[in-house]
C-alpha cells in the first residue's frame, strides 16, 4: 500500500499533523539536507503503524515536499487507522 505524505521540514518536533486515509500531513524536527527528513519521516511512520523501518520505502518525492511511501504488511483499511489513532500525539 501507499501512503501520500505533505511533509513540513524544521518543525519543533515530529508528528503527524493530519492524516485523512491514507493521506497525511506530518510535521519533521529534521531539515531536508542530506537526507534528514526522509530518514525521520520514515522513522516516525515506522513508529506509528508499528512496524519495523525495513517495511517502508520512500518511493517519490526524495527531495519535494510531496511524498510517497509503501508500506508492506498491512492493509489500508490498517494504514489508514493507525495513522487516524496516533495524529497530534507524535
């Protein structure tokens, strides 16, 4: 599955803002150098579906504010309601 991600680099801290399905907003602590951000957004998504980082795998947007993610192991219907369960609270 894919998940469609707005990413806002240099936030005070990282959670996701929004999300709506399987698409979200998500604020990053790191800024887009190096590949900072990627490697935090895909740690915090990591943490909220629970899953191991090796699942997700940034598939666009590399170096844009628009990203997409697969995730292996779980159905969008799951996506979708971890994500709903954990916006606000990273």
């Amino acid at each position: 599955m894919r998940v469609s991600v707005h990413a806002k680099p240099r936030a005070s801290r990282s959670r996701i803002v929004r999300a709506d399905g399987l698409r979200i907003e998500v604020a990053l602590a790191a800024p887009p150098v190096d590949g900072a951000a990627n490697a935090e957004l895909i740690a915090l998504l990591a943490t909220a579906l629970s899953l191991p980082k090796s699942a997700l795998r940034l598939v666009l947007g590399e170096s844009s504010k628009h990203k997409v993610v697969e995730v292996a192991g779980l159905t969008a219907d799951e996506i979708a309601r971890r994500l709903t369960a954990v916006q606000g609270r990273e």
